[in-house]
C-alpha cells in the first residue's frame, strides 16, 4: 500500500467520522425531516463520502 493509498484513506476516515459528529448533532425532528433515521447515521455518512 503506497503512503498516498494510505492519506486518501485516513482522510476518508476523518471526513466519515467528522460526518457523523455533525449528523449527531442534530436533533430527532431536524434528522426526521432531512428523512434520516439516528440508526442510518453511519451508513449515510459512509455513502455521502463515498
């Protein structure tokens, strides 16, 4: 695994965890409107980052 391999991944982790802070910020009804379950917060995050 190349050291580039390695910072594209470690900056996709920061910005999947940093997701996941601001989605867990929100509250039940903004989540509700936006159509996310709290449950779903990781695997969306996961996506939108992609």
């Amino acid at each position: 695994m190349s050291f580039t391999n390695i910072l594209v991944r470690l900056r996709r982790w920061s910005d999947i965890r940093q997701t996941i802070r601001e989605l867990n910020q929100l509250d039940d009804h903004e989540l509700n409107d936006l159509g996310i379950g709290r449950w779903r917060i990781t695997e969306i995050a996961k996506r939108c980052v992609g």
